[in-house]
C-alpha cells in the first residue's frame, strides 16, 4: 500500500504545471461552476467484465464518499447506444461533471458534445474519447505499457515468429498500443531476427476471440511460435487456453496488462510470462479530484496534454511498471492483491517467504 500512496502524492506533487479550468460559459449554456450542494458526478463506464473496471469504481464511488461528492455510475456491457442513453439520463438528471470511459471512442464525441451544450465538464477517463471538447484525460501511459511488453519479448526472445493479439479495435487504447508495439518491434523486424506471422484485433479485448487468433497461427505456423504479445491479461487468458492444447506453456512468451489476479497467478504457475501493472488508486482518486473542481470552475494542473482529433487535450498519465515471476511481490506489497490469493495455486513449500 505504502507505493500506491506514494505514487498518488508523486500525482499530487507534479500539479505544478498548467492548468485546465472548466468553461463557465459555452455559447448559451449555463455557467458550469457549482455554487452550494453535492457535487454530482456522472461516470459512463462500458463495461465491468474485467477486473481493473471493478476497482475503478469502487474506488471513484470511495473517493467522492470522502470529499462529500455523489456518484452516479452507469454500465453500458458494449453497447454503445446504451452508453449514449446512460449519459443522456446523467444529463436529465442534472449532473455537474462528466467522467466516461468509452466502449467506442467515435461515438463517445457525441455525448461529449451533448454535455458540453449543457454547460456540463467532460474527463475522459483510462480511454481517450475521440473529441476535442473534452476538459481533461487521465489515463497511464499506454505507449510506454505496449513498448514495456515488446521490449520485455525481445529480451526473452530475441528471434523468431510473433503472434500479434490487440485489444478492440474500437478502443483508441488498443490502436495506442499497438503502435507502441509495432514501432518497438521495428529494427528486430527488419534485422529478419522477428517475423510477425499472425496479427489482429480481439473484439470487446474477449478472452475467446484471443483463443481463435493464437488457436490459427499456431495451425498455420505448425507450433512455431516463440513469443505471442496479447495487449492485456484478458486476451493472454485465451492465448494460454491455446498454448496449453499444444504443450506450449512455458516455452512461449506470453506478455499481458492489468495485473489481474488470475493473470498473477499465471505467472505465478509459469505459464503468462508478464503483465504490466497499472496502479488504479492514483488513476480514480485523480479522476474525482479533477471532477469536483471542474464542477467549481477551479483549475486542475496539468503536465501533459494528447491530441484528441485536431486539438491537444490536457492530461494526467501515470507510469506503469512490468511484473514478472522475479517481482510478483511487489504488486503484493502494494496492496493490490494479497499473497495467499496470488500463490493459490502453488504449494506452501514452493511460495516465496511472504515479507
């Protein structure tokens, strides 16, 4: 715990740098500072199928308990006409502040701008919205998260064919990575040490359509594949379901992200290779920070900015860090999960001393 706290006041302490206050005209929109009463929060999630978005809201709903804010959260489970309409409904209900994590980052902007006409700040929030009236995006740094896991499989294999497994390809997140990725395998590709033999998109990043992806290329490659790069820990479950039918685990690097707990488990077993951890307290506790004084017409310092569409966006990005078998310990020391939960599945003999 005690690194999660000190990541969230290394955030805190960078807040030096420019800042993005919310707008308190926009044409003839109402002012959007927030005079008296809660601050009511709208957060459009698109789904809580993985882990990470689990935490995401308890710990967004716990932070706003804390400063006195209220949370309206809505689950749109991939639909992206019911995340439209969730926000539509946080609108009529007269929200102050805006925060959505988008399932398709096109057809977000939408409901940015139907926000935005009503005078109401938008936070993009662990994915970029498409938009360039957003106040704000906080995310981690995904570039550096894809380069980490390119980086890590060149360095366990340096030569050989490569799988190719992205998130979905209506996330800007996956498109993000996968640029990281790509540019990072670049001069390995082509020094002829790496052959990319299969790549594509895993829709809704699912764990089945990853199966389908690995379960072809190693058909079509006759098992010969040294390193699969899988986008998060997710699509690294279905690329091991498939590495597993063929007696690859172990042999094959798996990379990942999330540091979910079954994923920590894996690799726990020796079978995922990697995931990159991306800290969530610092992330949510962020959100809200910047959520309830863009409500007030306060600015929210800045230390980077993202170009949406045409625009730069002011932003805060975290750091993430790789977690391999060498330091599973250190995701366990900062509270994120506990040791018996991570090593369950290894005998008590075997589990490194819990300290």
């Amino acid at each position: 715990m005690r690194k999660t706290l000190l990541l969230f006041v290394t955030l805190a302490s960078i807040f030096v740098g420019a800042c993005v206050t919310a707008p308190m005209e926009q044409g003839n929109a109402i002012s959007t500072k927030k005079v008296g009463g809660k601050i009511r929060i709208g957060f459009s999630m698109d789904t809580l199928k993985e882990e990470h978005w689990q935490r995401d809201k308890d710990l967004i709903e716990k932070r706003a308990a804390e400063l006195g804010a209220e949370v309206y959260t809505s689950v749109a489970d991939g639909n992206d006409e019911r995340q439209v309409k969730q926000i539509d409904d946080f609108l009529t209900k007269g929200i102050d502040v805006l925060i959505i994590a988008p399932h398709n980052a096109q057809v977000a902007a939408s409901a940015v701008e139907k926000a935005k006409k009503q005078g109401v700040p938008v936070i993009s929030y662990d994915r970029l919205v498409k938009s360039d009236e957003l106040d704000l995006y906080l995310s981690h740094q995904l570039s550096k998260a894809g380069k980490m896991q390119a980086d890590y499989a060149l360095q366990h294999q340096p030569k050989g064919n490569y799988v190719m497994v992205y998130g979905s390809s209506t996330d800007n997140n996956a498109l993000i990575m996968k640029e990281a990725q790509l540019a990072t395998l670049k001069p390995a590709i082509d020094r002829g040490d790496v052959k990319i033999v299969a790549e594509q998109f895993a829709a809704e990043w699912t764990a089945e359509n990853a199966l389908k992806i690995v379960e072809n290329a190693l058909t079509q490659n006759q098992n010969n594949v040294v390193a699969v790069i899988a986008s998060n820990d997710g699509t690294a479950g279905g690329v091991i379901q498939a590495l597993k039918a063929q007696k690859l685990t172990g042999k094959t690097v798996v990379t990942g992200m999330d540091a979910q707990l079954d994923a920590l488990q894996r690799i726990a077993q020796g079978e995922q290779t990697m995931t990159v951890y991306k800290p969530i307290q610092p992330l949510a506790f962020a959100a809200v920070d910047a959520a309830i004084k863009l409500a007030k017409g306060e600015p929210v310092a800045t230390t980077d900015k993202i170009k949406a569409v045409n625009k730069d966006i002011p932003s805060i990005f975290i750091e993430p860090k790789v977690i391999d078998k060498s330091n599973l310990m250190d995701v366990i020391k900062d509270g994120y999960h506990k040791f018996e939960d991570v090593y369950a599945n290894i005998p008590v003999d075997q589990r490194p001393k819990n300290q």
